[in-house]
C-alpha cells in the first residue's frame, strides 16, 4: 500500500466523480464575443462522494506520527490548564489570545493578512483596516465554533459561517446562507468555471453532501485527526457558501476536535501549523479529491504537532509578559482596578475606556484612575494622543504576538 521509498503511504478515500455540464455566460454582454466564446461550452460538474459510512482499508491507519499528533494536542491543552489554572483571572484571556492566533492565522492562508497591532484595535471597533474587520469575523466564527461543538449538524455550520461574514463589508446577505449559484476557484475567468483550477459541485447538491458530512464528524471510530483531516477537505470540496470556505471549514476543525475531547479547555493554533506551507496544504486538497487522503492528514499530523510545541512556548512567553507587568504593578491594592485590567491585557492588548466599562463593568472614576496608574508604572502606553477616543496599549504582548506571526510567513528552513 504506497511507496515505501516516498514520505507516507496512499491512504484511499472516494474520489470525486463528475457529469458533464454545459455553461453560458450568465452576464453576456459585459464580455467580448471571442471571451463569450471560449467561456460557452461543457464543463465537469463534481459529485461529491458519500462519506459518512466510509470505512479505511484494512491496516491504513498505521499512519507515522499519527498517535503523536494526536497526544500532542491533547498534552497542549493539559498544559495549558495546569500552566494557568482553570479558575486564574489568567486562563480566559490566554485561551482568547491562542483562539485570536489560530484565527488570524487562518485568515491569512486565504492572504487577508493583518496584525496583533491592527487585530486588537478592531476588536473594539476603533481603526480602519478592513481585513482587520475581517479577522474578527473569523474570530468570532471560531468562537460559534467551539460553542456548537455538541451540534454536529448544518444549522451549526450556518451558524458560524454567519459570525464569520457578519463582519465582511459587502457579504452580510450571504452569511449563514448556502450558496445558491455555481462557484469556482482559481484560474482568470470571470465568465465562467471554464480553465477555474477547482469547480464547486451544483449547488443543489450542497444540502445533501453538508449532512453526509455532519454524520461522518459525528463518528467516534476514528483517530481524531483523521477524521478531522478528512472532514476539513470533504468540507472544501463541498463549498457550500459564496465566500468564506476556507476560514469557515477550519473553524469546522476545532469544532471536531473540541467534540472529540482531544480539545477542553484552549485553542490549539494549527491552522499556525497549516501557514507555515500553504503550497503543500493546497497540494493536499487536490490529491484528497483525486482519492488520497494522506497528504491532508499528514498537513494536520504535522500542523498539528506544530501547534502544541509552539502553543506552550507562547503561553510561556506571554505569561513572562504577564509576570514583568506584575512586577510594575507592586505596591498597588490587591483590589486596583488595575489588577483586573492587567489580566484582560493578554487577550485584548489594545483598550479604551469605552471597552473596559463595557467588559469590565467598571466606573467611569476607577476606569481612568486605574488607566493612569497602569501608565505611570510603564504597564501601558497611551497611543492616540489625543484628549479624546484615546486608545492604550501593551507594547510587550503586542511585540510577542506580532513575532509570532511574523516567524509564520518566514519560508520553512529559514532562521
């Protein structure tokens, strides 16, 4: 079974079938009548396979590395736990700030691309940057995601489609709705799927495939990171939606992997993992739907090992962040707004008194005592510059944020 000379062996899946489907330009006379020419004719129209009863052959899953991804991510979220303590002011906001990585992280597969220093101040609705506002969406697309991780049905896969493009400029009639049009990927064509690297299936058949999926995530005979795997690319091959596929499928992911109990407790950053070699993971799509599922489960094997080894060392490291403030802070009462101020600093980095009134529930008296105290002792730095809307912000969480994003994009191999 495979190539033993090769990296892993072939680990058979139902490829994709196809029929023969004919396309017009919907839209004729926006095109020249050669484009309209070229774009007028048939096309492959996927049929997604059935998987919620598909079993793997005999012996495939011997999979190397497998077990070990798997207790990595299971040790992670340990870790997580006793590194902080489940009732710590602490715990929430770091599991927030893993949960804010993976999101980005995610986004930035699809090349929506921004960072901790634009991320948090849209998180309080203050700064411009579109993708930025578009991240947030994925954030709170992962947050509906481990949220309905009980659900296992396509109301709940409509669900965190609609948090994620909620906050997508221009896409708010399409979130937490199935497509109703013919989608394509790739390729230069505006008129038509014709030369598009992948056609979607019909979308009348996109109802059906989303709940032979949602029985196949359902399963429990599977090692978790298969199932997640394969779920996560059978989920693409669908693409249910008009926009938001990708963001929306690896939310799927944690929503898998916090039902299987593999997750309980924080955010595992895998979709980190998957960054880190965008080309391999697009490979794998491609060969999963060709009836190879093993590149995909080894991108996940790999992101996934990936994760916890980086997640414990940015729990680490931002828990020294949380430390040094702490240090700064010495001396004030136990019972300082500032205290509970200082915990929230790891999952929102960027404040203004509107959000901490909002979140914290404190007064307008405590909020700006506890402001100013936070930056007399060099916890916090004032940004805006104003005497109005002024924002502030912790350098030091935003610095190990953004490095950790930045070490992502490096190519692999690089120092």
């Amino acid at each position: 079974m495979g190539d033993p000379s090769g990296d892993y062996f072939a680990f058979a899946v139902p490829p994709l079938s196809d029929q023969t489907l004919v396309w017009k330009p919907v839209n004729p006379h926006i095109f020249s009548n050669a484009e309209v020419r070229r774009q007028t004719g048939s096309y492959a129209s996927p049929l997604p396979a059935r998987i919620a009863d598909w079993a793997p052959e005999p012996g495939a899953l011997k999979i190397p590395g497998l077990e070990e991804a798997s207790q990595s991510i299971q040790d992670f979220d340990v870790y997580s736990l006793l590194k902080l303590g489940s009732h710590s002011p602490e715990f929430g906001p770091m599991s927030d700030a893993l949960l804010r990585i993976e999101s980005s992280s995610s986004s930035q597969i699809e090349q929506l691309t921004t960072t901790a220093r634009q991320l948090a101040p849209a998180e309080i609705n203050v700064g411009d940057k579109s993708d930025a506002r578009t991240v947030v969406g994925n954030v709170h697309a992962m947050e509906s995601a481990l949220a309905l991780a009980q659900d296992m049905s396509v109301s709940a896969i409509l669900a965190m489609h609609q948090s994620l493009m909620n906050q997508q400029s221009g896409m708010e009639d399409e979130a937490g709705k199935l497509r109703n049009e013919l989608v394509w990927i790739g390729g230069t064509d505006t008129a038509g799927p014709r030369g598009a690297v992948y056609i979607a299936p019909e979308h009348t058949r996109v109802h059906e495939a989303l709940e032979d999926l949602v029985q196949f995530m359902s399963r429990t005979d599977l090692p978790a990171i298969v199932q997640v795997a394969i779920a996560h690319a059978q989920f693409e091959t669908i693409h249910p939606f008009v926009d938001g596929n990708g963001r929306t499928g690896r939310a799927l992911v944690h929503s898998v992997l916090r039902n299987r109990k593999i997750t309980q407790h924080t955010t595992a950053p895998i979709s980190a993992g998957i960054l880190r070699d965008t080309e391999a993971y697009f490979e794998a799509m491609k060969a999963f739907r060709e009836g190879d599922a093993s590149p995909i489960i080894h991108t996940f094997i790999n992101a996934s090992i990936f994760a916890a080894n980086s997640g414990k060392e940015l729990i680490d490291t931002l828990s020294g962040q949380l430390d040094t403030s702490k240090i700064k802070l010495a001396g004030l009462r136990s019972s300082s707004a500032a205290w509970k101020i200082l915990t929230c600093l790891i999952s929102q980095p960027v404040i203004n008194a509107r959000y901490l009134k909002n979140h914290l529930n404190l007064g307008d008296a405590a909020t700006h005592r506890a402001l100013g105290q936070l930056t007399e002792r060099g916890v916090l730095v004032e940004k805006s510059g104003q005497s109005r809307n002024r924002i502030w912000q912790h350098d030091g969480v935003l610095k190990v944020l953004d490095e950790y994003a930045k070490a992502l994009r490096r190519p692999s191999g690089t120092a």
